[in-house]
C-alpha cells in the first residue's frame, strides 16, 4: 500500500503544472532528442498562405567535390537569418556523423529561406547536394523538386569531371543555371580561366558568372538576387486538387517515418485524411513544416512549397521515395516519380553472429528507406549463414552504408568481395528452361555457370570522363591502357587542361582506380563514368584456397588475362593479412581444379631441440619427428579465419607505378 501511494504521489507531482527547472518538470525529465520534439510542439506555427507561388524559387546547389558547395549554403543560411551568425556555422546542413568525419556531403538536405527582395518577400527552398559521383543518384533526385541550380566551380581547380556530369543533369532536366565561381580569396585563383572553361564547355556567357568566396561572404548577396531575377517559380496552383511527390523520408522512432515532400499542386493541413498512390494506404496528417534546417511546423503547405509531413506511417515500406500523396476521395494522376538507381557494384552482408539476423533486417529497412539507391536481395553463405545481397553506386557509396549502419544502429557486420553484375548467354536448353530465358545476371560469383553451358559472357563497360592537367597525360593514359579501356574523345577545355573520354570495363575501375589516378596526377585528375551497356568478354571464375578449402567471400569473376596476376597479388596480399597459426597455411588461387600461384604462411614453431646438448643425432630427428606430427594433425582440425577488415584491404590493388 505505502508503494502504491508513492507512485500515486510521484504521478500527481509529474502532471502538476511546474517551471522547466524543476526535477519534476515532464519536459525536463525526456532524453534530449524527446526535449526538441516536445519544444518544436510548443513552436509558434508559421503561415505560409503569405508566399503566392509567384514568390516562391525552388533551387540545388551542384559542384564537384570540395568546390564549396556546403559552405555557400551555410552564408546563404545566415545572409537570410535562417541562422544565426558563428564561427561554428561549417557544413550546418551536414547533419550525419560521416559527413562531419569524411568532411563530404552524402545526402541531399533541403532548408527553406526567407528573403526580402525589393520590398518583396520571398521563399527560397534550397537544397544542398553530395558531390561525389557515388551519390549522383541524390542530386538527379533533388533536381525533381527544383526550377533552377547554382552550378558552384573552384576559382583554383576550374571545371572537374563531375561539374560537366551535374552540368548535363541540370540541363537535361531543363533547369535555369546560374554559375558561381567560388574561393576567389585564394591566393591562387584564376576566376577568368575559369570563366573561359564555363563559355566554352558550358556555353554560357562570361558575364553570366558571379565571382563570390562563401569562406568571407564576398559578393554572396548577388547569389540571392540572381536567384530570385532567373529562377522561374514552380509551375502549379494552390486551387488544383493536392499533388504531393515523396522525395526523401527518414525513420523516426517516435513518429513514425517523417516524408520530405514537394507539392505541385493543391493544399495540406493538419487533420486531412491523405492517400498514398502506391501503398493505396489511407492515412490523417499529423503535423505538416518546413526546415530551416530543423523542423517548423506550420498550419498548411501550399503548392510550390517544399517541406515535411508526418501522417502515422510506421512501416517503413510505407513511405516509398518518388510516391505521389493526394486527398482521399480525389485522386489525381500520380507523379512520374523517379528513374530508379542502377546498382554497380554488389556485395553479400552477413550479420557478424546470426542471432543478430532480425536486428540487422531491421536496420537495413530503415537505412534504405532513408537510402533508397540501395537494392537489397535476400542471400545465404555455407560460411556465414544467412545474408542480404546488397547492389550499390560505388564503392565509397558502400564504405558510407557500411559506417552508417554502425555509427546510427550499432550494427557490425562482414562485408563480402565487392563485385559487378555480369551476364551469361545460355547454350544449354536445361538451363534455359530452369531459369525461364536465355540470357541471366550473375551478382554473386557463386552463380557463375560453367564454360560449356554458356555460348558468352558479357561484363558491364562505362564510359568515364577525366579531367587533368595536361603534363600528367602520358602516365594517365597508360593507366587506362592498363585496364582495357578505349579512348573515345580527347579535348583541350584551356591551354593547361585535357578532358578524356574512355569506355571501361566497370570491373577495372571500380576497386581502386580512383586511388591510382589521384596518386598518379598529385590529386589534380578528377573522375566520372556513366553506364555505357555491357559487351563481350572473356570471363573465369577464380576461387581462393586456404589448405584446399574455398573461401566463399574471397571468389571473383575475372578476365583471362588478368588471372594469374590478379592471383599472384591476393595469395601475397592474405598471406600479410591472415595471422601465422600454430600450424602450416597453403593460400592458393584456383582456376576449377587448376592452381595457378600459392603462398605458404609458415607455422609458429617452437624450438624442441634446444634442450639437447650434443648427444646422438638420433634423439634430434624423433623430437622433429613428433613435432612434424602434431603440426600436421593440428592442419587437419584446424580453421583458418580472415579477419572481418581484410576483404577490401585484400582486394584493393597496389598503386600502379
């Protein structure tokens, strides 16, 4: 009884209205990140009836990497008062752990401004891109949402490969492009070479360009008014019936999955029951913001504007990204959505113990709703049990999952060969008629067929453009060579620079070609590539051996005539990685029964004749003899592990020379 009345008395002092300092206090008493949600309820809702569509400009800023893209957003974010003004203010919109510690943006984040022009007020969304080819596939996205592009170029570095690929998305998409030459407080800047480089490649005029340093804030203020003078406002009406795209949605514990959408039509309030045109899934609007970065909520969203929604949708297959929302009873045509991501590179993803299976699927949903470029197939290894087969951009792009699934959900996993989807012509009627068609993909080398059952294989080409200063030309070129790539075009951007365009086989790029053509060019060359189909090759599949069994995560799909160096590299490269046993290791490179190059891992041993003084030499070789014995039962029983890290340190090749 006297337990009961304590509680009873602890609930009533907790219900009790009380100042935010005291013990007590309900708001006090919630985890930090409960504190902002219950505080943002108490926010003062915005009215966003006051911005017609006219005055509303939808725009990305695109750039190579580290062309500053982060930084204009950040002064752009303050000009406005969106923020206040700090020396802690770099790289606000970089939100997650491994942006701040690669100092890269992964993902696309929008962040909407408020800005008085000529007595006008207006509302600019802004969204701020990744820059690394592996993350392309968010700025196409972020593009959807968007009338026009700030198109960010390094005074110092002028355009890179990646520039002219975002230059195209942006023109393709038929957006308005201001360009922006960014760092012209750096001592080596050269604005009017670049501005040579923007009207020939480019085409736009010279003085189109607007000279800024978003470090200083030097000229940022004309960024703004450009934007607002040649970004067109979103084509809609607010009368229309509501039209709202999914562009991005992440998983939020406590509500639910939280969707960035933009409306092309119509209205959206608290309290309206709205209607997912893919899940067919009814759901009523909870609450309805912008960001600016964080959550604001407001009283409606209207057409033109870009914000968020929360509508109780707690599986995160729910919330799928290119989804059109509508009103229930008025439906509407759905949006087009988006081209989803073709995968280049395919990994297996094992949970480290398997108890852990159900706790890493759900991590994997919530990460790849907020990461939908990921395709993700069920997997099972006779090593590491059961698994997901796992279809990335690139594979920076799957180091970043990766440290994502450990830094937000504590997951550790192991992470198998990366490897690229190849495809195999069938000859052999039984396998067409087992696999339906005549032509299948191969994503884990375990599915290669044999030789005889197929009349080709074919293996997937890109076409890559790089970027570089002329005096590395010869070394980069022998690279190339090197990796079975054919020159395509060659093109002199200046007097100083050289775009070339190669067709690749992807397998050669994509480990660790980026590496050697950084190492090779003092990190001046930059790199992009774009799907150019698949064509024949000659393809073997190659296993790795240790003390004749085959490691399963160490397979791969190789061309014939890189086989025998290719083997040679991964038996040397495990042999430094695998620790020395008690006992003997052969590691071997294996063509079907063939064995193409081998290393031994010696055994520790331990010196069993140092005991003996002199004596006969028969009492020597027994201890030998017993010795030999013991070691090569403890062959027999023994297993041999890879440690977890040593699959892409095993597979990355040295730097060429």
């Amino acid at each position: 009884m006297a337990l009961a009345g304590r509680t009873a008395a602890w609930w009533a002092r907790l219900r009790s209205p009380c100042p935010a300092a005291t013990p007590f206090c309900l708001a006090a008493r919630l985890p930090a990140a409960g504190r902002r949600r219950y505080s943002s309820r108490g926010k003062e809702k915005l009215d966003m009836s006051i911005y017609p569509v006219e005055s509303i400009r939808n725009f990305s800023i695109i750039a190579h990497v580290d062309h500053g893209k982060s930084t204009l957003a950040d002064r752009l974010l303050e000009i406005t008062g969106t923020i206040s003004k700090t020396d802690h203010n770099k790289q606000v919109l970089d939100k997650l752990q491994v942006e701040r510690e690669r100092g890269i943006t992964v993902k696309a984040q929008s962040a909407s401004l408020f800005y008085n022009h000529e007595g006008i007020n207006y509302l600019l969304n802004l969204i701020d891109t990744p820059g690394h080819v592996d993350f392309s596939y968010e700025v196409s996205r972020s593009l959807s949402a968007c009338q026009g592009v700030i198109l960010v170029v390094d005074a110092n570095e002028g355009i890179q490969a990646q520039t002219v690929a975002n230059f195209y998305l942006a023109f393709e998409a038929q957006l308005s492009i201001i360009p922006v030459i960014n760092k012209i407080d750096l001592k080596n800047a050269d604005p009017e070479r670049v501005e040579k480089q923007i009207e020939k490649l480019f085409d736009i005029p010279t003085d189109e360009c607007i000279r800024i340093s978003a470090k200083k804030g030097t000229n940022v203020e004309k960024v703004l008014q450009k934007v607002i003078e040649k970004i067109p406002p979103p084509q809609c009406n607010t009368a229309d019936p509501l039209k709202a795209l999914v562009f991005d949605s992440t998983f939020d514990h406590y509500r639910g999955v939280v969707a960035n959408v933009a409306l092309f039509g119509g209205e959206i309030a608290k309290g309206n029951k709205i209607v997912s045109a893919h899940t067919k899934k009814r759901y009523e609007v909870s609450e309805v913001g912008i960001l600016t970065p964080d959550e604001q909520p407001t009283h409606k969203l209207y057409a033109g504007q870009v914000g968020y929604l929360i509508a109780g949708m707690k599986e995160v297959t729910e919330a799928q990204i290119g989804d059109t929302l509508f009103l229930y009873k008025q439906p509407v045509e759905p949006l087009p959505g988006f081209k989803s991501a073709k995968p280049m590179v395919f990994a297996g993803m094992y949970p480290v113990d398997q108890t852990e299976y159900n706790n890493l699927k759900s991590a994997l949903e919530r990460l790849t709703l907020n990461d939908s470029s990921v395709t993700v197939h069920r997997d099972s290894s006779l090593a590491l049990g059961a698994g997901w087969r796992l279809g990335f951009l690139g594979l920076l792009h799957m180091e970043v999952f990766n440290q994502r699934l450990e830094q937000e959900y504590n997951m550790s996993v192991i992470l198998t060969a990366p490897t690229v989807p190849y495809k195999a012509v069938l000859s052999s009627a039984k396998l067409i008629k087992e696999y339906g068609r005549d032509e299948i993909t191969i994503i884990n080398p375990a599915q290669f067929p044999d030789k005889l059952s197929v009349s080709e294989y074919l293996e997937p080409t890109i076409l890559g453009t790089i970027v570089t200063p002329h005096e590395y030309i010869g070394k980069i070129i022998a690279l190339c060579q090197d990796r079975r790539a054919v020159q395509k075009d060659m093109l002199y951007i200046d007097e100083n620079r050289v775009m070339l365009k190669y067709l690749f086989p992807l397998n050669e790029i994509v480990l660790d070609f980026y590496d050697a053509l950084k190492s090779l060019s003092s990190g001046y060359a930059s790199f992009d590539y774009e799907d150019a189909g698949y064509q024949a090759a000659d393809l073997i599949k190659m296993d790795i051996l240790l003390n004749g069994n085959p490691v399963e995560e160490l397979s791969t799909i190789i061309h014939n005539d890189k086989a025998y160096a290719t083997g040679k590299l991964l038996c040397e490269r495990l042999k430094e990685a695998i620790p020395r046993q008690l006992f003997e290791i052969a590691i071997q490179a294996a063509i079907g029964k063939k064995i193409i190059a081998r290393e031994t891992l010696k055994a520790y041993r331990k010196n069993v004749v140092a005991k003996c003084y002199g004596g006969d030499i028969t009492r020597r070789m027994k201890l030998l003899k017993r010795q030999a014995e013991g070691k090569r039962l403890m062959r027999k029983i023994g297993n041999v592990e890879v440690p977890r890290d040593a699959f892409i340190r095993v597979l990355k090749r040295e730097t060429d020379k």
